[in-house]
C-alpha cells in the first residue's frame, strides 16, 4: 500500500494536489496527516521526507517528493488513469498547463494564501480583496491565471467544464487551489473563468477534500485554522 504524506487539508496547497493525483490514479493509497505547525513536526517530518518538503509519497520503501513527480509516478503505474488525458498532444498540453502553475504566481500566492474553511472579506467586515490585489504583481498574476485558463479551455476543452473537455485531470487539480483563493477572498473573475472555478470547486474529489478540511476545523478548532492576508 502506498502511502502519501499530507499537511493540514485547509492550507496545504501542494499536498491537496497530491492526494488528488492519487485519487485520479484509482491506485490504493493511505493518507497520513503531519500538522506542520507542531512542536515535533520537523523531526517527524525529517523522517519521512529527505526534502524536508511535502507531500511525499512512499511506495516498497522509495520516496516520491515534489508534487508534479508524484502525478508523472502515478500515472507510469496507470497510464490509462485520469491524471493525464489519453491523446498525446493533450497530455502535452495538459503538463504544459500543470507546469505553469507549478512555477509561477508566486506574488499572489503570498498574498492570498490558500484557506479552506475562512472567508475573509466577511471575517473581516470590510473588502480585504481590494488591499491584497492592490499588493505588486497580484492584479497582473490574477488575469494571467484567467488568460492561462481561457487559452487551454479553447484550444482543449470541446465545451466540456474543465481544462480538457468533460474529464477532470491532473491540469485541473493543480489549478484548484487557485481556484479556491479567488473565492476565499472574493476576487472578482470574468465570467468564463469564473464558470471554470466553480466547476473545479465542485467536482466531486474536490469537495470531498474540502470537506475533509471542514472536519479537521471542527476537530481542532476553526481559529487555529487561520490565514494571514
């Protein structure tokens, strides 16, 4: 059985991807949680990851780091799966598209990090959006998300809701962090990309993750799941 390190479901963006990967893999995997914020965290941590980073996977006692590694194993173990689409040049695509996100954004990123369980323009009372899209680079790196989706939609979606068409993939779990920051904070999309967000928002493995992330909220307490715009 493999087994996939993960951080707290609310805020880890990058584990979110990895246990989405898996899922789309159809393989048998367990998920164990190792709340970064903890006293023993980084010795525990230090024993699972040679990176130091998660997610990792672990699968007959090698260690897969980094969360596009994770989907590129998984999908060598089951290629017929629905992390990547069939077609060659869509798969092409669908990477190109998983890598952009993988390495860019990272000023909005900063400035609007990833809170499942938080909305906080109404946390707050009071349009925090404005302030945190007004942040240098944020604006730009908002509509090029919205362009990047726009684009791939176009060339691959044939209508479908996703990226690729009517099958959710690979492309589209790395895009849903992003996708759950526009609405953490009330950023306001055009109304295409705002379809695909709410689409990827509301595939079925998408919410099952963030209603896992609602249960650990309640488990440990909605303010010690907090984010910092």
């Amino acid at each position: 059985m493999m087994r996939l390190i993960i951080g707290g479901k609310w805020s880890s963006t990058w584990t979110m991807r990895g246990w989405l990967a898996c899922r789309l893999s159809g393989l048998p995997f367990e998920a164990e949680t190792l709340f970064l914020s903890r006293p023993d965290s980084k010795a525990k941590l230090a024993e699972v990851s040679s990176t130091g980073l998660i997610p990792v996977l672990i699968h007959d006692g090698f260690q897969v780091t980094d969360t596009l590694a994770i989907a590129e194993y998984l999908w060598e173990l089951a290629p017929a799966s629905a992390i990547w689409p069939q077609d060659r040049l869509a798969r092409a695509a669908a990477r190109m598209s998983a890598a952009e996100m993988h390495a860019h954004f990272a000023e909005l990123r900063a400035a609007l990090p990833m809170n499942l369980v938080k909305r906080w323009p109404i946390a707050h009372g009071l349009p925090s959006n404005v302030k945190l899209l007004a942040r240098p680079g944020v604006a730009t790196n908002v509509a090029r998300v919205q362009e990047s989706w726009r684009q791939t939609r176009a060339a691959w979606g044939s209508g479908g809701p996703y990226l690729f068409g009517a099958d959710f993939t690979f492309a589209d779990a790395m895009w849903a962090p992003m996708a759950s920051r526009f609405r953490t904070y009330a950023v306001q999309l055009a109304p295409d990309a705002q379809a695909y967000a709410d689409a990827v928002l509301t595939h079925p493995l998408v919410a099952e993750w963030i209603a896992g992330a609602e249960a650990q909220a309640r488990e440990i307490g909605w303010d010690a799941c907090a984010a910092f715009p």
